[in-house]
C-alpha cells in the first residue's frame, strides 16, 4: 500500500499525496467528500483554501485510509493568512478565471465561424433550385448523401452556436464577479454574518456542559481554557475577516458608494429610497428600518439597502 500524506495550509487548502490511479484511494476519498482537480493533478477537500482545516473530514479520511490499509501521514498548519492577502489571492484568481474563460469563448467562435463555413459549403454542393431526388437515377444516392452531409453540418453549426454563447454567457459572468461581491449591502450583510459568527464562537467558550443526571451544569475553568485553546485560530481569523470588511465599508461610506445610515440617523416620517422604490419610514429599529407599503403590512429592510434619504421639514 502507498504511504499517503494530507497536508493543509491556508493558501492551498486540504490536499492529500501519495495516491496513484487503481490504488483503491478514489473510493475511500469520494465517499469522504474529496473531489479530484484536473488543474492541480491532485484530490482536495472542497472549500478548503484560504480556510482553517476541516478537522472532522480530515480524522474520517484518515481512519478511512488506515481501515483500507494505507498508512496515513498528516501535516496540518493551522495558521491563517491576513485577509487581505487572501482577498488579493481571489482577485488574482478570477482576473485568470476570465482571462481563461475569454480565451475559450474566442476558441469557440472560431470554431463556430469553421461550422458555418462548412454548412454553407454543404448546401452548395446541392442541386440547385431544390431539385428533387430522382428516384431511381444514377444521383439519387448521390443527392441523399448531399442532403444528409448538409443536414449533418446545419446541426454541427447550430451546436457550435449554441457552444459559443454558453461560453461568453459565462465569461460575462464572471466579469462582474469581485464588483458583486465588493457591493456596498453585500458587504454590510458579510460584516453582520461574520460579526454573528464571532459572537457564537465566543460564547461556545463558556457554555454550559450537559450531564445525563444533572442536565446542564456550568463549564468548569479547565474546560474553558481547553475551549479557548482549540478555537483562538477560528476567533482570531474571523477578527481579522471582521476588521477587514469594515475598512472595506468604511471606504465605501468616505467615498459615497454606501450610505452609511443607521439608527442615529433615521426617524420615524422619514422618507427612504430602498431597492429603487420610496417609502415612509414607520420605525427605526436597532439594524433594520420598518416602512411602508402599498399594502395594510410594513416592511423591514437592513440599512444598508438605503440608498437615499429625506427627512421632510
């Protein structure tokens, strides 16, 4: 059996060496959550890079692994890098992705182009005028062959079309990818999610234990501590995400692309412009604003989704 080793770093996620085709690895790590990358040549566990490792998927591959008969190696790092060193890894990433997906769409249309050129060629070797097959002549085999070739190239062309679109489409895409996960509400709602995250983090510290006779009974202080020790990484990198986003936000509001309201600045009978439309401000409420509709019922809508503001005299 190989020897395997499942390494893990922050910049390149979960990887595992050591595996070669037909060695009975493909099974135990698909049935596991591992996925094969064509472009790195290698099986990685999905939604690992630029993360802390997954611990748990990485314990069930190793006693997988060893169960199988393999003997399993692990090298894990888990430290993680500022965030905006990964938000420039992603940038760079999808700057390629487009580069690539471009090039492929150019790829495709001349593709395309050749298609058409071939389905016009197809249909010139045809009789001309629509002449019918003359059953029984010499041509008619002739003709038949012409009309399926031609019908043959038609479909090709059509194909080639529709290849060529899908493959701009997608180009396209992913163009306006970094601009949307940069926008203003996007960035305020990640700011809220991973402020959420931290909170709960921090409270699964000194939560209660629960016992089967007594129920649940205060965490003792060795408990806490052990607790502090395994998820310091995990607070210490959603800090570092938290502090980033919120110069991101902070920029965004100096600059005016985000509005940057809240409580302290909207009252009730306020008119604000949210998602295009304006409505009367019903009540200011700690992170949502309530307004109304053309309907009996109220809306709440986050802050951020503010986009101008009126307070009338």
């Amino acid at each position: 059996m190989n020897a395997l080793t499942i390494t893990h770093t922050h910049a390149e996620g979960t990887l595992i060496d050591g595996t070669s085709k037909g060695d009975g690895t493909a099974e135990v790590l698909t049935v596991s959550g591992w996925r094969w990358g064509r472009s790195i040549s290698a099986w990685f566990i999905p939604q690992s890079r630029d993360r802390l490792p997954k611990l748990g998927t990485i314990e069930r591959t190793t006693t997988a692994l060893e169960a199988a008969g393999f003997t399993v190696t692990t090298s894990i790092d888990h430290t993680h890098r500022p965030m905006a060193e990964v938000e420039a890894g992603k940038a760079q990433r999808q700057v390629d992705r487009v580069d690539a997906l471009e090039q492929k769409a150019d790829r495709k249309a001349t593709a395309e182009t050749a298609a058409w050129d071939r389905e016009h060629a197809a249909l010139r070797r045809l009789p001309e005028g629509g002449e019918p097959i003359k059953i029984g002549h010499h041509s008619e085999t002739r003709h038949r062959n012409a009309i399926a070739k031609a019908d043959r190239a038609t479909r090709a062309a059509l194909d080639a079309t529709a290849d060529t679109q899908q493959a701009q489409a997608r180009a396209d895409a992913a163009t306006h990818t970094t601009g949307a996960r940069y926008s203003p509400v996007t960035v305020a709602n990640r700011i809220e999610t991973l402020s959420a995250e931290l909170r709960k983090l921090e409270r699964s510290i000194t939560a209660a234990c629960y016992d089967n006779e007594r129920g649940y009974i205060d965490a003792t202080d060795t408990q806490k501590q052990a607790r502090a020790v395994r998820l310091a990484p995990s607070i210490a990198e959603k800090r570092d995400q938290i502090t980033y986003w919120e110069k991101v936000r902070a920029e965004q509001i100096a600059t005016g692309q985000a509005t940057g309201h809240s409580r302290a600045t909207i009252q009730k009978g306020d008119r604000v412009k949210i998602r295009g439309q304006w409505r009367e401000v019903v009540r200011a409420n700690t992170k949502t604003v309530s307004v109304t509709t053309e309907y009996s019922w109220t809306n709440t809508a986050p802050y951020a989704e503010i986009q101008q503001h009126h307070r009338p005299e």
